[in-house]
C-alpha cells in the first residue's frame, strides 16, 4: 500500500511542476457551473464533524484559481491569501477577490505577520527577471524586495516562520550562493546561508513548515510520514509514518499534517508531546490529498486546506464543522455584497 502511494505522490508532484513550467490547465466549465447548485441543494449533516449546514446560499465566483502554490492569513488573521498561477486571489469576509498586486506566479510562498516571502517567475509584462530567487513584501505584493538569488533560482520548496523569518528552502540545484542541493537555512533575510545534514530523514520531501517564533524547529512532509527536527534540519525523528503531502505550524507551535495512508487525514501535534489528534475533515479520495494547510495566526480553531484538485475547506471550531470555498480551482462566495 505505501508503495502505490509513494508512486501516486510522485505523480502528483510531477504534475504541479509542469503545470508550473508554463502549461496553462483546461477547466470543464460546465462541470464548475453545477457548484453553486450542488452546495445550495445539499443538505449538509454533521456526522464525524465532517461536513455542515450553511446559513448562506453559496454562490460561485468570478475567481479561479490555475494552480495553488500556497495558503496562508493574514497578520491580522482576516484575509486568507492563495497564491495561483496568475497573482494572487484573496478570501476574506466571505468574498473572493483579485489582491491589488502585478499577477506574478508565486512558487514557495509563505505568509508571516507582516507580509510573505515567495519565490516564482514574473508576472506578464513585468520588468522583473526570471526567476525572481527569493523575495519579501510588507504590503501583499505591491511591491517586492529583491533578498537573494534573483535570476538564479525557483525555490517551489520553502518555509518561513510567522514571527522569526527564519528562511528554510529545499534547494534544487548549485547556484552562487549553495554548493549542494538539499536544505538550507537562513536567520537573517538572505545574508548567510547555512545547509542542514538532515540525518534521520526517510523519503522524499512533499512539504516543510518552520516553527513561527524557534528558528531552529523545521517539519518536513514525505514519503515516509513526518519528521521534525529542533537542531536547523542537523537531525530529525520521525513523528508519523503515514505518507505525509502537507506541514504547517499553528502560531502555538503546534504541527498540523496533512497525510494519506488508508484514507486521507488532518492531524494536530501537540508542541509539547508530539501527541497526535485527528481531526474530522470532509472525505477525500486518496487522488485528492491535501496540498496545503493553513492555521489563522488569531485563532487556532480556524484551519483551512486546500487539496491536489483544487478544492478547498475551512473550518472555525478545530474540524467540527467545515465549509467548502472553492471547488476544482472555482472560488465559492460565501457572502452576497459588493467586494471590498
């Protein structure tokens, strides 16, 4: 079982990336057109915390989302922002919307209290070299620093933590300022990089996440389950052995994987026992794992993820109940009114 799911992740990753090389995806929009209908007819039950009613009438948006390179709120924990092939599509008040930044197609990014740091290509008719290496921006991509590695590197592997800015990337090839592939770090915006060994660690690597406030704590997702290390990647021990497609940290520090086994499963570790708790998800066929988690900054009860075919969950009371805001890459308003 583990190897046809170890082959079925490998297939998946390689799908994202050539869709990210410049591929742009077919949607069956008559298929989309049936959300709005689909969730306005359906009788939610809440069995297992799975799934809920709405008090809302869903409707679809104008918002589609090409790929999905990331998840993450907020400082302030209102706005959830989505980074797709095209720019950036924002999630807020029950709305979805277009960010007010150049549409750059964002690979590696990670929201932090006060911006994100990203990595990707230019957006169409930008002035901007490809690749942009890594980056940073206080206000959501209007305008971007160039920190390190412009026009060398697409890093589609990289954590930051929320309130350290501790760069982690999974380098993919010698540049300037890395000699080998594998992990590196940074603690001061690009200045000096630093590669981890990584002793321990089992199996190709899905997904990373870095502790919000401890420099030196990095959780990485692969084949063979979770490893988290506490040494800046020197060692890691295994947390999980299920095969594991997403990592995040809550703002408490507390890990949130994404992983399929048997079935696909979200579940919490505590930061202080690695104690696992699951938590009810909707249910999701093994082709359509989660991709990426996100836990708002203000309120840990509130999770949100996203899956390989581009549906998307969120939850306010830590799995008990969940809404759907996007189905197969269509956002899914939640709220009738005038954007903001």
């Amino acid at each position: 079982m583990k190897k046809l799911i170890f082959a079925l992740l490998i297939a998946l990753l390689a799908g994202s990336i050539a869709a990210c090389s410049g591929e742009e995806e077919v949607m069956d929009n008559e298929a989309i057109k049936e959300v709005a209908e689909d969730h306005s007819e359906k009788e939610k039950t809440n069995e297992g915390g799975t799934t809920t009613a709405e008090e809302n009438t869903p409707e679809l948006s104008d918002i589609e989302l090409m790929h999905i390179h990331g998840l993450g709120f907020s400082g302030d924990g209102a706005g959830l922002y989505v980074p797709s092939h095209d720019g950036l599509k924002v999630f807020e008040n029950g709305l979805w919307d277009e960010a007010s930044a150049e549409p750059h197609d964002y690979m590696g990014f990670v929201m932090v209290d006060d911006g994100f740091y990203s990595s990707g290509h230019p957006g169409p008719g930008s002035s901007l070299k490809n690749p942009v290496g890594v980056v940073k921006t206080t206000d959501m991509g209007k305008t971007l620093e160039m920190l390190d590695l412009y026009q060398e590197v697409d890093f589609h592997g990289m954590a930051v933590g929320y309130k350290s800015h501790a760069i982690y990337v999974i380098n993919p090839q010698a540049n300037s300022r890395m000699d080998d592939i594998g992990l590196y770090y940074s603690t001061d915006d690009t200045e000096t990089w630093t590669k981890s060994e990584m002793t321990g660690l089992q199996g190709p690597v899905f997904s990373i996440a870095v502790h919000p406030t401890d420099d030196a704590t990095v959780a990485l997702g692969t084949s063979e389950g979770v490893f988290l290390s506490n040494d800046f990647g020197e060692t890691f021990e295994s947390v999980s052995d299920s095969p594991t497609t997403a990592v995040t940290f809550s703002a408490a520090g507390d890990l949130v994987a994404g992983s399929v086994s048997s079935e696909v499963t979200l579940t919490i570790f505590d930061s202080e026992t690695n104690e696992p708790q699951l938590i009810s998800i909707p249910e999701l066929n093994e082709e359509n794992s989660i991709g990426y988690i996100a836990v708002n900054p203000q309120d840990d009860d509130q999770i949100t993820f996203t899956t390989v075919e581009k549906d998307m969950y969120m939850t306010k009371d830590s799995g008990d109940n969940w809404i759907q805001i996007a189905e197969k890459g269509t956002g899914i308003n939640l709220e009738t009114g005038t954007k903001q």
